[in-house]
C-alpha cells in the first residue's frame, strides 16, 4: 500500500491542483482582458510560479535605496583609541601616507585631511568624481561614508579598496586621521552624549 492509495492524500493534492489551476486561470483571463496578448505575462507565471504583481512594485515604491540618515559616526570617534585607529590603518597604508610632508603613491598623503578640501592633495591627480562630492569638505559625516564605501560618493573615483564595513573601525580609522591634522574641527556634542535622558519616551 502505497501514500498514493490514501483518500486524505488524494483529497489535498487535488484541491491544491484546482487552486493551482484556477489561479493560473485568472491570471490567463486577466493578461487577455489587459493586454490582449496570450504570450507576454505567460513567462511570469513560469518564472514566478504566482503572479505577485504587487510585491513586485513594493520596492520600487518605498524608496528606501534612496538612502536614509546614515548613523552618527561622531560618539564612537569620541570614543575610539588612535592606537586602534593606527591599527587600521595599516590597510590604506600600502597606497597612503599620513605625516607631514609625507610622499603622494598610489593614493594621496592624508595628512591634515580632516576638515580639509575635498581633492586637493598637494598635486595628486584627483577624479573628477571625488571632486563632485557635494560640500566639498572631508566632514567627519562624509569621511565615514567615503571610508565604508568608496564608490557610494564617488562612483568613479579610483580609490579602490573595498571599504571598511564595521563603524568601529571606520571611527579609529578617522580618529587616527584627526590625530595626524594639525587642527581637525570640533565635534560637536549635539548628539547623543547626553544619554537616554535626551531619548524622547517611546
Ligand atoms: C588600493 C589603494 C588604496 C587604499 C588601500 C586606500 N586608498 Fe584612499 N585613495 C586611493 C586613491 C587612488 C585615492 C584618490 C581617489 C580619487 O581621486 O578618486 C584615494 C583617496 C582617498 C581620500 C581622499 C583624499 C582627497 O583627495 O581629498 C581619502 C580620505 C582616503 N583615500 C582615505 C583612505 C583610507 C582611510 C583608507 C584605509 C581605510 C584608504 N584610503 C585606502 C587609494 C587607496
């Protein structure tokens, strides 16, 4: 005796072939009524199994590659140990130099970066594409973003180094570059410093 010979067996697989079926019915009467065409929308229903139109344009609507606010990197500078950040730093040194007076290789020398203009690196030859990054200033905001993703602000520019993902490091990695800027700017303490206090109850 076989699974097949079972009655309760039977009875679920062809309920579940008659809804198969009448969805893909519907989905047949509807693609004629909407495009007159027999053959477009068929290869959907092959590659998706169902019709989920809607979920479809769900991601499209929200938006949400468009960017939110990226998390505030300036507490955890606040934070971090320019030792650690020296650590670090050890990947951007094969094409970066750091003192003063320090030579341009494969990248710029980073000294005084902080702060300072965007691609203008003692005559490095800078991308246009660095050049074009809005504002136009190594902010502590957009050297983080700059520093987990290159590409993100500067789709073209030829740095290329894959980015370093974890904030920690990106926040030793820039408290390190403030310890090699003569006057990096201040951080401002406006954030959360203050501590839950300041969170509104939720
Ligand atoms: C494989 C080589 C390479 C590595 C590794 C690298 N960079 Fe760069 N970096 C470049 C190049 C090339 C540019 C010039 C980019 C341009 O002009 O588009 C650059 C530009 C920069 C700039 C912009 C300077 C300016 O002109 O205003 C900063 C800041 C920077 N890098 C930081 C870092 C940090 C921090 C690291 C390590 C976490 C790092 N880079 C790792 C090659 C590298």
């Amino acid at each position: 005796m076989s699974i097949l010979d079972n009655r309760t067996f039977q009875g679920v697989v062809s309920a579940f072939w008659l809804a198969f079926l009448a969805i893909l019915g519907a989905n047949f009467v509807g693609n004629l009524a909407m495009t007159g065409s027999l053959f477009g929308e068929v290869e959907k229903v092959e590659k998706f199994g169902f019709p989920i139109e809607a979920a479809e344009e769900a991601p499209a609507a929200g938006g949400e590659a468009a960017g939110g606010p990226r998390p505030d990197i300036k507490p955890l500078i606040l934070a971090a140990k320019v030792d650690d950040g020296a650590a670090v730093f050890r990947k951007c040194a094969s094409c970066h130099t750091v003192e003063a007076g320090g030579k341009n290789g494969t990248g710029p020398n980073l000294h005084n970066i902080v702060g300072d203009v965007i691609g203008d690196r003692n005559g490095f030859k800078t991308t246009d594409s660095l050049k074009a990054i809005p504002g136009g200033k190594w902010t502590y905001d957009v050297l983080d973003d700059y520093v987990e993703n290159p590409k993100h602000l500067a789709p073209k520019g030829s740095m290329s180094f894959a980015g370093l993902k974890k904030p920690a490091d990106r926040a030793a990695v820039i408290k390190f570059l403030m310890s090699n800027t003569e006057n990096p700017p201040p951080i401002e303490a406006s954030a959360p410093a203050a501590g839950p206090a300041a969170e509104p109850a939720k």
